[in-house]
C-alpha cells in the first residue's frame, strides 16, 4: 500500500516503471490510471481527481473523478510537482486518511487506492523552493525510484534499439535484420538528452526509411 516516488529527466520511462510496479502487485487485476498533472488546468484539477457534485459547472448530475475511477488499483500522479500549491493539502489529506470530498459537496467518501508519483524536476529543490509542501513530499517518498538517463546506462541503449527495431519492423512490414557494427558504436556514443523517448523516435523514423 506504500506511495512510491519515481524521479528522472524526461523520456527515461518513469510512466513504465510505473505502470510495472502496479502490475507486479496485489492491485493488478484493477485499473492503473496515470495524471498528468502538468496537463490540467490549475482550477480543473480538483475536480479532475476528485469529482464534482451536481451542479458545479453547470453540470446536471455529480460526476465520478480519477480516485474512485483508480478504486482498488494505482492513481499515478506525473509532474506532481506541477500541481497547484494549495491543492497539495487536498491530496494529503487523501493520502493520509484514504478519505475525499468531490468538488461543492460535503459528503465524505473512501477509496482505497495506492499512489505512485513522479517528476522529472529534484524534489528537495522543489520544496525547499516552496513549490512542493514539505509533509506532502515525506508522505510521497516512501519508496524512492530513480530512473537514470540513457547515457548512464551503459549498453542498455542497444538492447532497447534492438527490441525497438525489431518492434517497428514487424509494425511497419520492414525486412530489418538488425546494425552494422558501426550503426551499433554510433548508438553507444551518442548521449540521447531525450533518453528512451528520443531513441524509439529515431529507431522508428530510421525503420520507416530503410
């Protein structure tokens, strides 16, 4: 049940790692839903999260939010450093107390939900910045998970070229056996500051233009 913290550069497959730690729990038979949380709008994303009582909005019935769409599976939170200041107590209290009120109602609801977040910004700069509150970030980093760049990886960049070729050929009806021993020392060479997103990206348009 314990929140997990995943944090790397853009493009390193925090989203992945993830969706896999969902997958190898007890909470896999339930949904795994991702937020982006840079994505919504600062004053939609409560309502996002939490819900919406009849008549916020204009809206002619209440309106489930993402935690109760989440119920019994994984809420995972990216960019949770790119959530408003002041809906971090919200989310807190959540985390705290497993309890939450959609937007404009006083009903008090439970969910049992396990929450995974990430960013690709250094939490304790963050906080001590005061954009991320202090007790937020001890109830998040329970479990910490670092996902490293590319270029720290060593020669996993050709494992993951070779998987990503032989998927896109297959995809895309190509007859690709595979890299030139100079293809392969070009790859290792290269730093990717877009790390696995920009490897696939540039895999996919070579395979296309083979």
């Amino acid at each position: 049940r314990a929140t997990a913290f995943i944090t790397g550069e853009s493009g390193t497959g925090k989203e992945l790692a993830a969706k896999a730690i969902h997958d190898l729990s007890a909470r896999a038979p339930a949904a795994f839903v991702p937020v982006n949380c840079a994505a919504i709008p600062a004053d939609l994303i409560e309502s996002e999260l939490f819900g919406e009582a009849e008549g916020v909005r204009g809206n002619a019935t209440k309106r489930g939010g993402l935690i109760r769409l989440a119920e019994g599976g994984t809420l995972f939170l990216d960019e949770v450093c790119d959530m408003p200041y002041e809906l971090q107590s919200v989310l807190l209290r959540f985390i705290q107390s497993n309890t939450y009120k959609p937007v404009g109602s006083d009903e008090e609801l439970k969910a049992d939900v396990r929450i995974i977040a990430a960013t690709n910004r250094e939490p304790l700069i963050e906080m001590r910045e005061g954009r991320l509150r202090e007790d937020l970030y001890y109830r998040l980093h329970v479990i910490p998970l670092r996902m490293p760049p590319l270029r720290e990886r060593d020669d996993d960049v050709l494992l993951l070229a070779d998987h990503f070729v032989s998927t896109f050929a297959e995809q895309e009806c190509k007859q690709i056996d595979g890299f030139s021993e100079d293809a392969r020392r070009e790859l290792r060479r290269f730093p990717f500051p877009g790390n696995v997103r920009q490897l696939s990206n540039i895999i996919h348009r070579i395979t296309l233009l083979n």
